[in-house]
C-alpha cells in the first residue's frame, strides 16, 4: 500500500515486527498483530509521525501518537480487512 504524506510518497508492508520506518520512504509494521486493534492503529500513527517529522525524538513520536491514537480510536477509527 502506498500513503502520500508531506515528505513524498511511502511504502507501507505488513511485517513481523512492532514497526519501523525507513528513510527510503517505506513503513514497516508488524503484520502478526490484530489489524483492527488500537496497538496496531498506534504503531501505523507512530511510524507515519516517523516518516512526516524526522527532528522529533522517538519520546515525542511516543507521546504525539498515544494521543493521535487515542482521538481516532474514540471516533471509531479501525483498519477493515
């Protein structure tokens, strides 16, 4: 799947790890969690703020993307399929 963000467009594939994001424009995400969970929205929220906002440290990422997980998740905010 492929998501444009401001830095351009990124990859994104399903593999088994927490996340990772590359700086070849490629999000990595762990493809053995539930799809639907909030760990799963929370790990594609942290890896994109990765992606979008390289100064940040990995603290903020943590901090900004509980919350943006959070928002979502509240509004009923899931991966279908």
């Amino acid at each position: 799947m492929n998501v444009k963000l401001t830095t351009g467009v990124w990859e994104i594939y399903d593999k088994p790890f927490k996340g990772l994001t590359c700086y070849k424009q490629t999000i990595v995400i762990n493809d053995s969690e539930k799809k639907g969970s909030k760990d799963y929205l929370d790990s594609l929220v942290h890896e994109a703020i990765h992606a979008s906002r390289k100064d940040f440290t990995e603290a903020e990422v943590i901090r900004l993307a509980k919350d943006i997980t959070a928002v979502l998740w509240s509004l009923g905010i899931r991966r279908q399929g």
